[in-house]
C-alpha cells in the first residue's frame, strides 16, 4: 500500500499544484517540494523498516487485481535496485523544483503538475512488476515531458518535442507488442493469461521466438537510453528542455532505459540476450566513442552536455551485457553517478544562460574571475564526467571496464579510450568556459544561497559516492544478482558453456554474502 | 404481433412516437427551447428503457428483427449519443436564425434508422435502417441552407451514397441469388454447411462490403468524408462521425459473423486490404491538414481501418474488442467534435487551425478536455483511447494478425504527429484577448465525456465486464 502511496502523492500534489498556481506561485513550488520530501521520507522509513528480504524475492510488495478479465494487476513491488532508482527520482526531482524557482516564472502551476507527473511515471516505472502497468507509466511520463520541453524550452522547442515524443512512442509501441507476445505465449502454454513479471519469468520460447520478442523490448530501451543509431532524439530534446527538464531527462528518464534492461532484459530472455551480448557490447563501445567525439565537436554547451550522456550510458550498455556481477554493480553506481554528475552540468549550464542569456561557447570565456563559485563546481562535476578518482563516475567506470575486461578483452580495451576522450572534452568545458580571456561585457553573479545549496547537495553527493559506494554496492546487490541468476540458469540448463567468456564469473563480493 | 414484441420495441416506439409528437406541438408553439428540452428527455426515456426492455432479451420478431443483447447495447449506445448530440445541437443552433425546430424531429428519425441498423436480422431492415439513416443525413448535412459548403456536402453525401446503396442493394439480390435467403440467420446456417460457395455469393458479398464501405469511410471509398465533415454543421458532423459508423459497425459485425466472413480466404484478403489502405491513407493525408473537421474525418478513416480488423479475429474476443474501441472511439470523437460544435459562432464553424491557437490560455477548460480527447484518438495512457487500443492489439495478435497489429502500431506512430500538432498549436503562446463566455450546457457535455474518458482510461473492468455479457 506504501507504494501506491508514493505514487498517489506524487499524482495528488500534481493536481494540486496547477490549481493553486494559478493565485500563487510559490504555493505550487512549496506544495511540489512538500511532495517530494515526503516521498523521500517516506521511502526511508519504508526501506528502514523493510531492508530485508523475507521469503519473497521483494522488500515490499503490494498485488491487487485491476483489471482480472485480462489478467491486468495493480501489481508494485521494492526491491534494491528500485529502491535505489526512487531515491535518485525524488533526489533529482526536489533538485528540479529548486532550480526552477527563478528560471521558470510563466504558468508555474502547470509546469510543477508536469514535474510531479513525469516523476509518478517514473517512479511506477521502478515499481511496477506488471508489465502492462509497467507500460502503462512508460508512455505515462510522455505527455508531461512533451509539455515540458514544448512550453518552457528554448527557441527550437516544438521540433524537439515532437521529435522525443515520437522517437520514444515508436520505441515504446514496439516494447508494447513484444508484451502482449510474452502474455499469449504464456497464456498458451499454461493456460494462465497474465502480464504478472514474476509468471511471465519462466516462459519457454523457442530460441528465435525469444530473440523476436526481445527485440521489441530492447528497441524501447535501447531508444530511451539511448544507444547510438537511436541516439537521435536526445540532443535536441536535452537541448531545448528547460533546465528542470533535462535534469530529468538525463538523469532519470535515460535511466528507465538502463533499469529496463537490467529488470527486463536479461532475465526474461537470458538465452536471446546472451545471443545479442556481442553486439550490444559493440553498440556500446560505438557509443561510448561516438558520443564523446561529438561532444568534443559541440559549440552550444548544452548540447556539448548532451552528448557526453551518450558517452556514458555506452558504459551501461557494455556492462550489462558483460554478464558479471562487477560489471552490473558498475552499472548500478554508473546510474546514479551519471544522474548527479551529468544533473549537475546541466544546472550549471542553465545557471550560465540566465545570466549572459546564450549557450555558445565562443562567447563565453574568463568566468572564473566573476563566478568562483560556480567555476570551481564546474570544475568538480567536469572532473566526475571525465572519471577521477574519488568521484562516483569513476568507481563506475572502472567496475564496468574491470568487468567487461573478464569477458571481452578487446571491447573493454577500445571502451577504455572513451575515458581519454572524455578527459579532452572534460576540459574543454573548462577551458573555454571558466577559463581563459575574460569578456568585460559578460556581467555575471556568483550563485545566490539557494543556487549554492543545490549544488552543493551534488557535490557532496557524488563524492560520497566515491569515497563510499558500498552502500549502493550492498543494497542493489540482491536484485542485481538475481537479474544475473537468470543468465547462470539459462546457461546450465542449456549447458552452453562454450568458452571462457561465457562462462559465469562470480566475484567473490557476491559469494561471501549468498554463503 | 405479440404483447413480447412490443416489449422489445419500446425504445424504438419511443423514438418513432416522439418526433410525431413534436410535429404536433410545432403546429400550436414554436418554442426552441421546449422542444430540445423534450427531444433530451425523450431520448432519455429511450435509452432508459433499454434497460428495462434487455431481460427479454433474446427475442426475435421473426424474420426482420433480433433483439438480443448485442443489439440493445448498441440501441443504448446509440441513444446514449443521440442525448449529447441533442444537448449540442442546442447550443449550436440555438444562435442561428434558421428555422430549427424541425432539426429534432429528422433527428429522432435518424436515429430510428441508426436503432433499427442495430436489430437487423434480415436485408430488408439492414437496407431499410441504412436509408433512413441515409436520408435524413442529406437533410441533416444541408441543414444550415445559407452556408454554400453545408448544401454541396449535402449533395455530394447525396449522389455518393444513393450509388453506395444501389450497390449494396444489387450486391443483396446477388447472395439471395445464391443461397436463396435474406435472413442473417438461414444465411449463417447455409455457410455453415455450405461445401462451396457459389461465385454469385461472392461477388453479391464484395458488393456489399463496397456499399458498407462507402458508409463506414474506409479507404479507397473514402473521398466524400473530409468535405462532408467540413461542410456539415458541427453536431452533425458528431452525429456522422459516431452514432451513424457505430449503426453500421452494428449490423456489419453481425453480418460477417453469421457468414463467417473471417473462414473465407477472398473476404479475408479484401478486408485486410481495406483495413491497411484505411490507417494508410487516412494517417498520411491528416498529416498535412490545416483545417480541423478534415484533419479528424481523416483520422476517422484510420480509426475505422484499425476497426476493421477485428472483423478478421473471429473470436469472441475480437468483437468485445470492436465493441469496446467503438465505445471508446464514440465517446471520444463526441469529445473533438463536441469542442468544435461549442466553440463555432454564428457565421462559420471552428474550423481553421487559428481557432485553436493558444486556446491554453484562453480557455484552458475546453483546451484540456480537447487536449484529453485528442490522446485518446492517440491511445495514450488514462485515456480510454489506450485501453481501446491495447484491447483491439491484444485481440487482433491472438488471432494471429500479426501484419495488422503490425501496421497498427506504425500508424499510431504517424498519427501521433497530427494529434501532437494541435496540441501544439493550443499551447502556443499568444496575446491576451477577450473571450466570450461559452454555453453553460456545453461545459456540462464536455464534463461528461471528459469524465467518461479519464473513467474508462483507469477503470476499465466495469464495461469490459458489461460488453462480456452482450453476445451475438
């Protein structure tokens, strides 16, 4: 019942906040912000409460029919790997309400019910373990992201809402027709027509039929992700959304991409995904590479931001399928690094624009000396995006890279490059913008008090990260080695142990706690 | 007839009783007002009767009639329209300074037709509840004389479905020359037992399903909708678009059911054709439309390509699906054109793109409704469109249509551009104006169906449940 609370708050505050933005703004922002912190607070007590897992394979889980004709359930549940993925959406989304409080000033109400909207999409999306409802929240984040980018975006908004929107819907409606293959094909076998995740887990399928029916899923995750041939979207849309909304974008709608794989992917279809791993790990490192070279290339610093989340979520695609415990618990950190790290430069880049009112970096030059402050976390969150030590993005990287070194040599060696690249560009954004001669016609402010705060809030958060992932490490491990389980199952019941690559590594994090 | 056969008429009698009554009073009073107030509640009387009337259901009046329970849930959601598009027929024409009066009483005939189409059992009342559905449609689409484009859509709906219904008449002769029957259920029982099927069947079966076609706008006998649906008043063009295609869903879902139309390889080849030209061309040439009735009269011929389909299922799923998405489709086209009907003056129809523009901040109500109505047609989340939608693909993939679910989805993709784009065009950002107040029953109309939309978007069971009741 706590779930769908989480949900119903997050819905509620929404409504809530259009009606009363129409008298007065900042009652909406305080009604959004009164939202997501009771979200938050509520998840910790929850997750304070139920950190163990009982018989069940959830923390928390919360089954009642919604439409039993057709074997729909309201079905949520929490295990670690939600946990972690709510954490960061209501993390994230108070951010979002923050940053906003100066930059938006036009139908304030509507735009935190769009906020609060996508955010409930969201957070259905890491609960849902019914995958019609899961499809339901999927295309349910749409409508307010559509609005969001199409009313508060900048001058090229209404092409690059509409190109998001149909990018993903096709991505979505093909996902959506794999759905209802897994539900008859199911249905057929057993008997037992249902969209339950946990029934559908052990669906026999021919091979081919498999790799059919995964496509169609992996189309929608590959395109929310987003892998390089359906990379297309994202720039323009992270572009043009207020800053607010490629906060989101980035951080946490990508990330559906990232979860569906890891939640869906693989365990449905261990065996077609194991078919797919050499290519994926070849999309990956193409994006890793590709997105860095065209970040380099940028000369609108939003849109350079944009492309190094290619970069990044390459290393999420080349870790999950690297198919080892290292690899995903590097994907895990790798989620929530790229969420504050990449967040954070998009907030810095809007932070910039409403001050000299452009992205351009030919014209921007010397900030330093009138911003110190909000050049040294420039400086921090460039230094994360290109992977220092000390960093989340870091342990993320490397895990990911030690990884895939245990089952792909040659792609963890090209993928290793992408980190060169990044250094380039890291400092690129540095260079041009904080540094060098200074512009006496740019006048700037240094960050106001709340401005500050939030980017302090990151910056300690991804530090923490770096110093002491181990907490994200040990509460996602559960969910992330039963998502791997599948795959070792798979393997032995087919008895397809070829090679070495193949084989399933199990370091020995995993097998001191499963002992 | 027997006592039973009246029971069963009762809604048709009201809505045949009720126009001549109006007859009557318009001789002693013209009073505009009374006489919409008596066609709502006379309407409603009607659809409530069907409740009243369904426990005796099955029951046929031998051999023109079957009032079973499929044909009285469509008689209600006939009835259930017919209510609505009287309240914004009021609105509508209440400022126009024809003669109005008379308006209800073609209506309530229309209806009738719409009713009996419902319960047709036999080529005789298929035909008959057709062209009284027909004929009052010319007046209907003509009804606002001093507008040019109101009385050349009125002739051209005319000529094309006078030779539509030649053409379904002769195709009609041709099966009875077949198999020597017009009764819907001598003709099931001779295809079931039926080794081969005579070439004159064929022909007389493909002839009607032009005649149907041209009725239902599916491509390629599509040409009349857009300028039909741009020069008829707005509640007509509701009236056109929901109440007269669901009557003809009605009776050709029945029809194709007892022929078992989906067992026969040349039926099924003609209607998948049928069903893929329609999302084509209906999505395709919507695309690039600036004036609104044409933009959804295209998107109608792509709505009713994707209903199509379940005339291929075959299942009992299949036609709960139909049923459900025309429900669906009903409602939310009562939604659009509702809008339109509401926001129209007394000169011209809101037509054109520029009516909507920025209609957000104008009038964020009808915006929001509009907007609500157009993600449904789109089949987005808590809109009854998506439910509609993921039962029609559902049914259609379990029936092995994977080519048509297939199509299907791509369209949705394309359609997804037009619905997007007058979305856009409402959020776009103009200067503040001063805007007249708009009719107060209006807003109830578009409360309801907002309700029912949002209502069958998140709670669906209910009328599932209700639809799996109604069989054939």
């Amino acid at each position: 019942m706590i779930l769908v609370v989480l949900i119903l708050i997050l819905l509620a505050a929404g409504l809530l906040a259009w009606l009363t933005g129409k008298w007065n703004s900042v009652v909406a922002r305080i009604i959004s912000l009164a939202a997501l912190l009771a979200d938050t607070v509520i998840l910790i007590i929850a997750f304070a409460l139920h950190h163990t897992y009982g018989q069940g394979t959830w923390l928390i889980d919360y089954n009642v029919p919604w439409i039993p004709r057709l074997g729909i359930s309201l079905h949520l549940a929490l295990d670690g790997l939600s946990v972690m993925m709510l954490f960061l959406t209501f993390f994230l989304g108070i951010l979002a309400v923050l940053i906003s409080w100066k930059e938006i000033q036009k139908n304030v109400g509507f735009f935190h019910f769009n906020i609060l909207w996508i955010l409930a999409g969201l957070a259905g999306v890491f609960l849902a373990m019914d995958l019609f409802l899961f499809y339901f929240f999927w295309e349910l984040m749409l409508i307010p992201m559509y609005f969001l980018i199409g009313i508060w975006g900048h001058e090229n908004r209404i092409y690059a809402s509409y190109k998001f929107f149909i990018f993903t819907q096709a991505g979505g409606l093909l996902m959506f027709l794999s759905i209802l293959a897994l539900y008859l094909i199911h249905g057929r076998h057993t008997g037992i027509y249902t969209f339950d995740y946990q029934a559908l887990l052990g669906t026999t399928m021919s091979p081919v039929v498999a790799f059919i029916v995964m496509v169609g899923f992996l189309m929608a995750f590959m395109v929310k992700l987003p892998v390089v041939p359906f990379h297309n979207w994202l720039p323009d849309a992270h572009t043009e959304a207020p800053t607010a909304g490629s906060l989101i974008l980035a951080g946490l709608m990508l990330k559906t991409g990232a979860y569906g794989l890891l939640r869906f992917i693989v365990p449905l279809f261990p065996g077609a995904a194991a078919t797919f791993a050499p290519l994926g790990m070849v999309l990956g490192v193409i994006g890793i590479l590709y997105g860095a070279k065209l970040a380099f290339a940028q000369t609108d610093l939003k849109r350079l931001v944009a492309y190094t989340s290619v970069s990044h979520m390459g290393f999420i695609m080349l870790g999950v399928f690297a198919f080892n415990a290292m690899a995903y618990q590097g994907v895990m950190v790798q989620i929530i690094a790229h969420g504050i790290s990449t967040g954070a430069l998009f907030i810095m880049v809007g932070q910039i624009q409403e001050r000299i009112h452009t992205r351009d970096v030919a014209r921007m030059g010397g900030l330093w000396h009138q911003t110190p402050v909000l050049g040294a976390m420039g400086l921090v969150f460039a230094m994360a995006s290109l992977g220092l030590p000390g960093l989340g993005n870091f342990i993320a990287e490397f895990l990911i890279l030690a990884g895939t070194f245990q089952t792909n040599i040659l792609m963890a060696v090209i993928a290793s490059v992408g980190l060169i690249v990044a250094t380039i560009y890291s400092l690129k954004i540095i260079q041009k913008v904080f540094h060098g001669a200074v512009d006496t016609t740019l006048k700037m402010n240094d960050l106001n008090l709340r401005e500050a705060f939030v980017m302090g809030v990151m910056v300690a958060a991804i530090v923490y990260l770096g110093v002491s992932p181990q907490q994200v490490l040990d509460t996602a491990k559960p969910a992330l080695a039963k998502s791997l389980e599948a795959k070792a199952h798979y393997v032995l019941k087919e008895g397809k142990v070829k090679d070495k690559q193949n084989t399933f590594y199990l370091p020995a994090v995993f097998e001191a706690e499963q002992k | 007839m027997t006592g039973l056969d009246f029971i069963c008429l009762i809604p048709l009698l009201i809505i045949s009783v009720a126009p001549i009554l109006i007859m009557v009073t318009i001789t002693f009073v013209r009073n505009y007002t009374v006489i919409a107030a008596f066609s709502f509640l006379a309407f409603l009387l009607a659809f409530l009767s069907v409740s009243y009337v369904m426990p005796y259901a099955p029951h046929a009046i031998a051999p023109l009639f079957i009032f079973d329970t499929y044909s009285y849930l469509f008689t209600g959601i006939i009835l259930f329209g017919c209510m609505l598009v009287t309240i914004l027929s009021y609105v509508y024409f209440r400022r126009q300074s024809v003669v109005k009066e008379e308006y209800f009483i073609i209506l309530f005939v229309s209806a009738l037709g719409a009713s009996i189409l419902a319960a047709a059992n036999h080529f005789v009342t298929f035909f008959l509840g057709l062209e009284t559905l027909s004929v009052t449609l010319y007046i209907l689409i003509g009804y606002l004389r001093q507008r040019d484009q109101s009385v050349e859509a009125g002739v051209k709906y005319l000529i094309l479905a006078s030779v539509s219904a030649a053409i379904l008449l002769f195709g009609m002769a041709l099966v009875y020359t077949g198999t020597g029957t017009m009764n819907f259920n001598e003709l099931s029982s001779y295809f079931v037992t039926a080794k081969a099927v005579s070439p004159f069947i064929m022909v007389g079966a493909g002839m009607i399903i032009v005649g149907v076609g041209f009725k239902l706008a599916v491509a390629p006998f599509h040409m009349w909708t857009p300028d039909v649906y741009q020069g008829a008043p707005a509640p007509v063009t509701t009236y056109i678009a929901t109440i007269s295609k669901g009557a003809v869903i009605a009776v050709i879902l029945r029809f194709f059911v007892d022929i078992r139309g989906h067992q026969n390889h040349a039926l099924v080849v003609i209607i998948t054709v049928i069903a893929i030209l329609s999302m084509f061309i209906g999505n395709f040439l919507a695309l690039r439309q600036t004036n609104m009735k044409r933009l959804l009269a295209y998107s109608s011929i792509a709505h009713l390509g994707y209903l199509l389909i379940m005339l291929l299922a075959g299942t009992s799923a299949g036609i709960q699906a139909a049923i459900f998405y025309l429900i669906a489709y009903i409602i939310t086209s009562l939604g659009t054109f509702g809008v339109i009907a509401i926001l129209s003056t007394v000169q011209r129809d809101a037509d054109s793109f520029d009516d909507y523009r920025g209609l957000f901040w104008r009038r964020p109500w009808i915006a929001i409704v509009f907007t609500l109505t157009l993600l449904s047609l789109a089949g987005i989340p808590i809109t009854a469109g998506f439910i509609a939608k993921f039962y029609l693909v559902l049914a259609g993939v379990g029936s092995g249509l994977w080519l048509l679910a297939f199509v299907l989805i791509v369209n949705s993709v394309i359609g997804l551009y037009y619905y997007l784009r007058v979305v856009a065009t409402m959020f776009h950002s103009t200067g503040k104006e001063n805007v007249p107040a708009l009719p107060f029953l209006g807003h109830v109309v578009l409360a309801v169906i907002a309700a029912v939309i949002l209502l069958l978007g998140v709670i669906p069971e209910w009328l599932l449940d209700i639809i799996g009741k109604f069989s054939l």
